[in-house]
C-alpha cells in the first residue's frame, strides 16, 4: 500500500498546479489540513525507518479522516479533486499502518453534503 500514497500526493500536486495556473480557490481550509497530514506522515516513515510498523499513527490519521469529511466543499472542480486527493491518501497510509484497504477506507466517513 505504500506505493499509492506517493502516487495519490503526485495527483494532488498536479491538480493544485492546475488550479494555481487556472486561478481557481482552493479553500485555504486545506493547507492546514495537508499541515497535519504532513507532521502524521513523517511520523509514519520514522517509524517505518526504525522497522517498525506504524501502529501509532492510526488514530491520528482516523482523526484526520473524521475531520476531512468536515473540510468546506466548493463547486470548483479542482477543489473537489484536492479533496478527493487527500482523502485517498489518508486511506492509503491507513493502510500502511496495517489495515485492510476496506477498512481504512471504512475509517472515512461520506463528505458533508452542504
């Protein structure tokens, strides 16, 4: 599973580009969001770096997952896709932390509607 979080960061880096090009807004909601994503990460692969699975990140990235589904939505496509993005990433490093990819992806409640 380690494989597609790379992927997934490469597609959100991509469409914040496009984004950036079209000058399309992006919540700024989401850098704060990608902030603490980021600190999870570099936890993950500390642990990983000392050989051992990273058990102790999961409740942090669950927590983070909870809380994506709160992040605003705007009809912007390429917000949507940033969003989609980072939520797809938190399921892949869910996984890396040694759950099934069902269910990190059952960690990640619906999005918020309105």
């Amino acid at each position: 599973p380690w494989d597609f979080a790379p992927r997934n960061t490469r597609g959100l880096a991509r469409r914040v580009a496009v984004a950036n090009y079209r000058d399309e807004p992006i919540p700024p909601e989401y850098a704060g969001f990608l902030c603490d994503l980021s600190d999870v990460t570099d936890g993950i692969a500390e642990e990983l770096k000392a050989d051992r699975m990273a058990t102790g990140a999961r409740e942090r990235l669950s927590a983070l997952a909870r809380a994506s589904s709160e992040l605003p939505r705007t009809p912007v496509l390429s917000a949507e896709v940033v969003l989609a993005q980072m939520r797809s990433i938190l399921a892949d490093l869910l996984a890396v932390t040694g759950l099934d990819p069902l269910a990190a992806t059952d960690r990640i409640p619906p999005l918020a509607t309105s």
